[in-house]
C-alpha cells in the first residue's frame, strides 16, 4: 500500500465535524429584518448602546451536534442592524459555566474549530449556493472566507475588511460585528440577503444554529445554504465605491554565500466594480513575499506530490474553476484540469515573475462567469515569458444543480501553445445525494495518444450512512499543463461505504466505519495501484479523534523507476498489507498530541512510518507546534536500506489582535535540507498591511557546521495600502 494514499485515508480526521449542505424547502424557515440605524457602536462587545435595544433580534438557535433538533444548551441572542454604508451584528452567547469558555487562538485567520466561536454567514446574491462567512471568538479574532456551490470549495485564504470586538461577562460572552457592504458582493438596491448564524461550545463540541442544519446533509451540512433564513430591510444598503485600489511597495535583500543584491519595487492591485454583479481584479507587477512557505513532504511515490495554493489572487473566487475529479474534504486532490500553482511558481515551487495580470467574474442572473489572462516574464535557464489564459462559465439549474464549461490556454511568448477545453455537471436529486461528470480534451503539439478525459462521481449520505463511487478515465495523451494530472493513461475505479452510527457511550460522539476500494488500470487492463481497506474512525465528544486501518495493495509498474540515486524499482507487480493506526487529542486543550504510525509492504521491501506531535497553547497570543516524520524503508538492493527524518516547527506570538509573529523551521535529511520562513504582519489599517519576511534556506550540512553549497538567505519588507477613492 503506497504512503500516500495511507496517509489520504487517515486524513479523514480533519473532516469530521458537521458537513454542509442545503435543505429542499422552497421558502425560508426563518426571517430577521435588519433595523436601519444612524449611528456605529462601539466595537468592544458590550452592547450597551442604544442602537442594540432597536435592532431586530434572532434566538432559538437549535442543535446540529451533539443532539439533532434540540434546543441548543445554553441560549444565543442576535442583533441586526444596518447603516448605509455596514451591517452590524450584535450576540450575546450565554454560558453556565464562562471559566470553560475556550480562546485560544488571537490570530487574524487562525482556524476557530477548537474554540467556543460564533459564526455568520451570507448569501449574498441570495442565490442558495455561494456565500461569505465571517467568524470571531471570545477574544475578538477574526477569521473569514468563501464558499462556492454549497461548499464544494471553500476558500479560507480570503480576507475581508471588516472590525469585530468580544468581550466575556459573568454569564457567558458577547460580540459585536461590523461589516461594510464594500467587502460583500451584492446587486445595488437589493432587499435582503441569505443568511445563517452558527455558535460552537468547545468543550462539548455542542454545534447549533439559528436556522437548522441536518446532519442528514453530509459533511459539508453548515453550507447547505439553501436550507438558511431570510435577513431581509436592506433596501437602504450601499454596495461601495466602484474602485478598490491596494498599491504596494517592497524592497529587500537577497544572500547567497558572500553575494548579496537589494532590490526595491512597486506594484498594483486593484478592484473594479463594472456593475452590481460584475468585477474587474487587476494586478500589476505582481508580488506575493508574504506568502508562507510550503511544508515540506518526502515523496516516496513514483508521481508528482501535491502543494496547496496559498496565494491571495489566486484563491479568490477559486471554486469556480475547480472542475475534475470529486474528492471528499479530507482527501487530496487527485486530477484538476485548472490549478493555480502552475502560474509563478517553478516546478521546485520557486517564485517566477508576474508582469501582471486581469480577471473578471461575476453572477449574471443564475450564471456564474469568470475569465482571466496571466502573463509570466522570462526567467533565463528556468521559464520562458508565458501568458496563461482561462474562461469559466457555470449555470444553475433545478434547485442545487449546475452545468458548466471551462477553456484554457497557455502559451509561450513566440513558442507552442496548449489548449483544454471541458464540459461539467453536477446535479443533486436529493436533499442527501449528489452526482457530478466532468469530460475534457487537451490539444498539445506532439502529444501522442488519447487527448481527453472525463469522470463519473455519485454519492448518498444521511448521519448513518455515506455510500460514493468515482470512476475517471484519463488518455494518455491527455496533457493539462495548467493543471494537476499525476497520473496518465489510466482508468481508476473508487467505490467507499461508511456506516457512520452514534454510540452515545464511551465518550464516542460517532463511529465511521467501512470499506474503501480503489482499482487503477492502464488501458489495456494491466493493473497499476489496487487498494483495499477497512477500519473504523471514532469522533469523541470532545474533539479527540482515533483512527485504525488495515489494507492490501497491489502496485504495478509498466517501467522501472529510480526512487532514490542508485536504487530502482524494476517493473513488476508488487502485493503488501498494512496496517495503521492515528490518534489526535482535543486541540480545544492548552496541550494537545498526534501520532500516526504504519507498517506495510514497500515494493518488495517494507516502510515503516512514525509521525508523533505536540501543540502547545500557553495563553491566546501564543502557540508552538513540533511534527517529527520518520521513514524507514529497507528494500532487498545495494542501497536499498535507508531512513529519512523531517522535523517541522511552528512558532506564532500575537502582539495584538492586528499584528503577529509567525515562524516556520524545517529540517529535512531526505533532500539535505534547513529551512526557515519568519514572517511578521501588522494589520495598521482595514485593509492595509505590513510584513517584514525573513526565508533562509541551506544543505543540512551547513546547519551543523559542515560544508554544503552557500546558504541563501533574504529579507523582505512589504507595505501595502487599501484606498477606496470617493
């Protein structure tokens, strides 16, 4: 069984809590109308002024976890109210017990799973499917972004302007939330928007809503966004000024041994508004030095490893150019005929020069469309200047189902081009089932074989059961150079079935237990990876997770491949088992553990894989993480016996809740490598930034003193200001 789809499927420990979804009811359940107000309160948490006494108000909040459609525990009260320019929300979060209240993270868009937290969300275009979320805790931490078709993207890298301050009381805690319509997308002179209001207890895991979420719906059930109620009274909202401009200025100095350069540059993004439902992002000189750097893997796989995009620009409105294979949100991506990362970024994941760029999306009506164009500047004896261009149209139709279709083209400046084009679905025929089909055909000078591919995906859930099957058919003359295709010339059957029952004993919240099967050939039958397994995963009351799997494989390799200098894999079939087991402590605690361990088949060899962690949260503005991986393979070949180590430490200190410290060090032997990425970002305006950026990357060697290449060492500073004109 291969490392990497092992280590897939113990991943289903960052899914499990609540999915999302949408109901099939066609009028709301329920409907708060927001008071027109004069005056902006006080953003500290109190709600002692008198715009509160006014506002409208939303109670009642009703159960998804741990008891579906009870009342929730402890009572939250909502307030809404608007002026012209922002709306405002206001929520009391009663406690019995406020010593337990958990606020841990202080961090602008630190994830708030493990904390008490409270949650708003906004359909917007009151379309049923799209909406932005924004979510804060008992220390006023920000965290926002967007969901696209009812989750099937989900996009936490998104920043939006907006103010919130929190506050505990003697009998709970309280927030209050301001958020300019200028952030939010929505048609001028619209009435009102989607909306649903979430609270979580940290300690109990109690998750409930103000308008109801089944936990029939599936994993993604708190974005079933058609299934939320009404905040209607907006007549009197402005959508803002037309232009968002965010000039930006960086400089720094890059090392390599006793070399050192300066350089100092300028740059431009900028918003358009070119109506209620249609806008224009520019970028100009595009520069990303606050990005963080990628975690560090070991590939012992013959295929291409995956890096998530972390780009601002590239993010945004991400979603709607998401068209391949279906994966669960645990599960890596496994075929995209569009991914980000192949824009700017070297094959190594270094930064290529962007001389700038254009993207327009909107909704018209029930379509949905996006465009863009790309140009790349040349790097001699790395990448030759490039233009990258895409077109994405989505149309809704029936009550959550959609049909679409996506063209792309890359193109070297004076050299070849390469083309897809594709055609997509997806239709949901329940409230608990979805089935979605993708075809594709590529167009690249010199390809030989078939140039298309295409996919089925079905699924059924309720809280007790979850039943999916995929099959995908890729030729092997299919080439997406825009995308993430690491397999070719394959057919791949999946097929997984979960009975996922409630215990109520044992401290056991839920037990999903069941087979997964997946089977990938080539096309003329012979059998490249077979994999099947079964174990059960328990989901505690308090957010501990524990998972155990026991699997065969059969991997089948057509040509010999060189897994490491001097050791080869020759052609054959190669059958293993194994066997592994995770545990992951609640993360709502000030310490808190993960390990993961497998043994199993290698080739014709064995792996054994240890991967132990500790977090460790003082107090709210500071945390520490330490991750250690260990591989040891021993295979039957001069050279074959060999161990690889990678340690990843994390580091963050909040100075307050606009400006942080974050470090990343790694060291791993496998490439002989150290590096560090410290970052620190002071938010001194809404929406305006500073970084300071510190990366340094060595051979191992050279971290102990030993000889290795020079050192590459840079510092970068970065200032950016937001500046809505009129």
């Amino acid at each position: 069984m291969s490392a990497g789809l092992v280590m897939a499927r113990a991943g289903l420990a960052l899914l499990l809590l609540p999915g999302t979804g949408l109901g099939e009811q066609g009028e709301h359940a329920r409907a708060v109308t927001a008071t027109l107000v004069d005056e902006m309160p006080v953003l500290d948490g109190t709600l002692d002024e008198a715009i509160w006494a006014r506002a409208a108000r939303a109670d009642g909040f009703i159960q998804t976890e741990p008891t579906q459609g009870e009342p929730a525990r402890w009572p939250t009260e909502v307030y809404v109210a608007y002026t012209p320019d922002a709306l405002l929300v206001g929520a009391r979060l009663r406690d019995e017990d406020p010593d337990g209240i958990v606020a841990r993270e202080y961090r602008r868009d630190a994830n708030l799973d493990a904390d008490d937290n409270f949650m708003v969300v906004l359909d917007t275009y009151h379309d049923h499917r799209n909406a932005f979320f924004f979510t804060t805790n008992a220390v006023g931490t920000r965290q926002d972004g967007l969901i696209q078709n009812e989750g099937a993207a989900v996009n936490n890298e998104w920043d939006g302007v907006w103010r919130v301050g929190s506050t505990r009381t003697t009998d709970g805690w309280s927030t209050e939330i301001m958020i300019p319509f200028e952030t939010l997308r929505f048609p001028r002179g619209t009435s009102g928007f989607g909306v649903n209001f979430g609270r979580q207890v940290a300690r109990t895991r109690e998750q409930s809503f103000w308008a109801e979420i089944d936990t029939d719906w599936g994993f993604n059930a708190m974005w079933r966004i058609s299934a939320y109620g009404l905040l209607d009274g907006l007549e009197h909202a402005e959508p803002g000024g037309r232009v968002k401009l965010k000039p930006f200025g960086v400089g720094g100095v890059t090392a390599e041994g006793d070399d050192a350069d300066r350089s100092t540059d300028l740059g431009l993004d900028a918003k358009v508004a070119l109506g209620s439902n249609l806008n224009l992002d520019l970028t100009v000189n595009t520069d990303f030095a606050q990005v963080e750097a990628d975690e560090q893997q070991v590939n012992l796989t013959r295929f291409e490893l995956f890096f998530p995009e972390k780009r601002e620009f590239f993010l945004e409105n991400a979603g709607l150019f998401q068209v391949g294979e279906v994966t669960r949100p645990f599960e890596p991506p496994e075929t995209l005929l569009f991914f980000s990362r192949r824009i700017g970024l070297s094959d190594d994941g270094d930064p290529l020069p962007i001389l700038g760029g254009a993207r327009l999306t909107g909704k018209l009506g029930g379509t949905q469309i996006g465009a863009f164009h790309i140009r790349q500047e040349e790097l001699p004896g790395i990448a030759a200047a490039t233009g990258f261009s895409a077109v994405r149209v989505r149309q809704d139709v029936l009550e959550r189902s959609t049909i679409g279709v996506l063209a792309l083209d890359r193109t070297e400046i004076d050299g070849a081009s390469h083309r897809v084009g594709s055609v997509d679905f997806s239709w949901a025929p329940t409230g608990g089932s979805t089935v979605n089909g993708f075809w594709a055909r590529s167009s690249t000078p010199g390809a030989e074989g078939r140039e298309t591919a295409w996919g089925f995906h079905a699924e059924a859930t309720n809280d007790r059961f979850f039943f999916a099957g995929n099959y995908t058919d890729i030729g092997e003359g299919f080439d997406s150079q825009m995308g993430y295709v690491p397999r070719r010339g394959i057919r791949k059957t999946k097929l997984n079935a979960m009975w996922t029952p409630r215990p109520g004993r044992f401290g056991i919240r839920q037990i999903f237990f069941g087979p997964n099967l997946m089977w990938i050939t080539e096309p003329d039958g012979t059998v490249q990876t077979g994999v099947m397994n079964v174990g059960p995963f328990f989901l505690f009351n308090d957010g501990s997770q524990m998972f155990i799997d026991i699997g065969r494989s059969v991997e089948g390799l057509s040509h010999s491949f060189e897994l490491r200098e001097g050791v080869v894999i020759e052609a054959g079939e190669y059958h293993a088992n194994a066997v592994l087991g995770m545990l992951n402590s609640s993360e709502s605690r000030r310490v808190s553990v993960n390990v993961f361990a497998m043994s199993t088949g290698f080739f014709d060899g064995t792996l054994r894989m240890a991967s132990p962690g500790v977090s460790v949260r003082p107090h709210p503005r500071v945390r520490l993480g330490v991750n250690y991986q260990r591989n040891q393979i021993r295979l039957p070949q001069p050279g074959g016996d060999f161990n690889t180590n990678l340690f990843i430490v994390r580091g963050l200190v909040a100075l307050s809740a606009d400006a942080f410290v974050r470090g990343l060090l790694q060291w791993n032997d496998d490439d002989e490598t150290f590096s560090g990425n410290v970052q620190l970002r002071w938010h001194y305006a809404p929406g305006s930034d500073f970084y300071l950026v510190y990366n340094d990357r060595r051979p191992y060697g050279g971290v102990l003193g030993g000889p290795g290449d020079p050192a590459r060492r840079e510092l970068v500073a970065k200032l950016t200001w937001y500046w809505v004109p009129g």
